[in-house]
C-alpha cells in the first residue's frame, strides 16, 4: 500500500490563486470590467466567492494581482527562453535603443490579453486613489525607472544635453503613446513610435 500523503494546501492555494487570476483576466476581456464581477470570477475559477474575499478585496485587487502575476509570468517565460535581459539596451545608438523598446511598448498596448484590464486598472485608478497609487508604484515607476537609467547614460556618455532632466525628458517619448492609446483617435503603430523618438531626440540630444 503506498503511503498516506497529507494534502499540499500551500499547492492547492496556488492552484486557487492562478484559477482566480486567470479568470479576472479573461472576463474582463470578454464582457469589460464593469460587467466583471467577484461572482463571475469565482464561477469562472471554480472557487468559492468567499475565497476570493479572503484574499482580496475588491475586483480591481484581484485584477491588479492578476496583472502582476502576467507580467512576473511572462517574464519568466523570457528568461527560459534565453531572452531574459531586462532594461533598454545601450548598444551606443540612443535611437536604435529607444525605438527598439518603444515598438515593444506599442506591440503590449495593442495585446488584446493585456490592453482590456490595461485600461481597467489605469481607468480604476483615477477614482480610487489606493489602487492609482499601486498601479503608478508596481507597474509604471519599474518601467519608467529604466527610462531613466539610459538617459543617464547617454549624458554620461555624452549624447544627450547635461541639462536634461531625464523624468521630463522619458515623459516626451512615453507620453504621446499613452494618449493615442487611451483615445483610440489613430493607429498606435512602430512607425509612430519611431517618429515619436526622432521628434523628442532633436530637443535631447548634444547639437554638433
């Protein structure tokens, strides 16, 4: 006879959470945040609403984690498959390097899996200042502090004017991606990004 084994409950709580996350994830999606519910989240995991509450409480929380929890995966997913470096790269091109993560930028926001609780959560966060302020510390700030990090080196370097300040100056390429996304007026595309960054760059940049 094979030995009794006592149930992982640690596993069994991952497996929930995952559960969980997925389904936020998905519904919002499908019917759009307002019409997400913890209700349609538990049914969709096959968990208890309940549960939910335990560990979180509110949608907007669950959706924040959830979110998290993608991004954690999928960066995991990179560096499994040797594609792991984090950071704008600083190959000495300025443009070349901004371009190349302004385009991935424009590929994440036009994702459909990520753009739906993407805007939930920026939309979420305007009313509820909790919430904004853990989208701003958890999501944006990691993202804009490597902004930051090869603007300085470029002034290092050299390149860009020693009177920059590099908070204002990341916000002139990440700026009019962000407006054009949240207004849908026109195509958020590669070559936009690349205008965006020639645009910013004839005001950042040492003249010869």
């Amino acid at each position: 006879m094979s030995p009794h084994r006592t149930p992982d409950s640690s596993r069994r709580s991952d497996r929930s959470r995952r559960a969980i996350h997925d389904a936020a994830l998905a519904l919002v999606g499908e019917v759009g945040y307002a019409k997400t519910t913890i209700e349609g989240i538990a049914a969709r995991a096959g968990v208890g609403k309940q549960t939910i509450y335990r560990w979180w409480p509110s949608k907007a929380a669950v959706l924040m984690d959830a979110f998290l929890d993608m991004g954690a995966r999928q960066a995991a997913e990179a560096d499994a498959a040797g594609g792991g470096e984090h950071g704008i790269p600083d190959t000495g091109d300025l443009a070349a390097d901004l371009k190349l993560v302004l385009r991935a930028t424009v590929d994440e926001l036009n994702d459909p899996v990520a753009e739906a609780p993407t805007r939930a959560l920026a939309a979420e966060g305007i009313i509820d200042p909790v919430l904004g302020a853990q989208f701003v510390e958890s999501l944006l700030e990691p993202q804009l502090q490597l902004y930051v990090t090869r603007l300085r080196a470029a002034q290092a370097a050299g390149e860009v004017r020693a009177d920059v300040d590099p908070r204002i100056a990341l916000e002139l390429l990440i700026a009019p991606l962000t407006h054009r996304w949240l207004l849908r007026t026109l195509p958020l595309t590669h070559a936009y990004a690349d205008a965006v960054v020639d645009h910013a760059l004839r005001g950042l940049l040492v003249q010869p």
